[in-house]
C-alpha cells in the first residue's frame, strides 16, 4: 500500500516495483519549466502478481486493524456524556468525507470507474447509521455506565476461579 498523501511514499513505492521488476519505466517526458516525468508501465510479472493479489484479496476478508475498533474497545473509561460528544464529532467527519466521495465523481462515468469509491461511501453510510443509533443511545441513556456498573460486571463475567 502507498500513502498517496506522502509523495516520497509513492516514489518508495515506484522503486520498490521497479527493484522486484513488477514495473519499468517506459518514457520520460518534460515540459517548460518542469522536472523530467517518468512514465511507468507494468511489467508481465507485474501483471502476474497483480491477478494474484486481486484474486487473493476480493474473495476473502483480510484481518485489519483499524484504530477505531481498537478505541471503542476502551470507551468505558471515558463519561458517556464525553463519549457521545466524541461520537458526535466524528458523525460530523464522516458526513463530510461521505459528501467529498459523492461529489468527486465527474457524472456520466461508468460505475467500474467508481467502484471503490461506492464501497467506501457504504462502509461510511453504514457507520454514520451505526454512529447515529449508539449517540441516540447515549443522549436517551439506554447506553451509559459508571464505575459502580463496571465493577459489577467485571465480577459477574470473570473467568477466573
């Protein structure tokens, strides 16, 4: 993976494929005032490799580690009135990265083009819906606890003799 956002990733990226001969710079180009500009291709390894990871990758879930799940894990050591401020916070984040997705799209192009780009506005449509349910669970307090409940359950659920 490359983070497009660092542009030394993808050089380091660009080097690595080139190094493992996946890639191959194809032509250089340069305009007035400009640096010289690479141009890659793909090499037949590069092709090979990249069915295989394709192939490897649609069908079956990877095991990820995105922080979020990791911090809702730890929630509880939070007030559940800061919780749904923070919740809040991030519902307003993900709207906003949602509308960016949506609005992106030049109209007229075909739906292959877009095809990752719909899946990371379901997964946030379905997060924002999910975010939505536990912040109204929050404000309403079917969703709260304090020191008292944790106790209480940790020595109700504990596995230890």
């Amino acid at each position: 993976m490359v983070n497009v956002a660092q542009r030394n990733s993808v050089y380091q990226a660009l080097e690595r494929l080139v190094r493992d001969g996946l890639a191959r710079p194809a032509s250089t180009t340069r305009e007035a005032g400009r640096p010289e500009r690479t141009i890659y291709e793909i090499t037949e390894s590069g092709t090979d490799t990249m069915h295989r990871w394709l192939t490897g990758m649609l069908p079956a879930p990877a095991r990820e580690f995105p922080e979020f799940p990791a911090a809702l894990a730890f929630v509880a050591v939070l007030a559940p009135a800061r919780v749904r401020e923070l919740l809040t916070e991030r519902i307003t984040a993900q709207a906003r990265r949602l509308a960016a997705i949506r609005e992106q799209a030049p109209p007229g192009l075909p739906r292959l083009f877009l095809i990752e780009d719909e899946y990371r506005a379901a997964m946030l449509t379905a997060e924002i819906e999910w975010l939505r349910g536990v912040v109204r669970d929050l404000a309403d307090g079917t969703l709260t606890w304090d020191r008292a409940m944790i106790e209480q359950t940790l020595a109700e659920f504990s596995t230890s003799p």
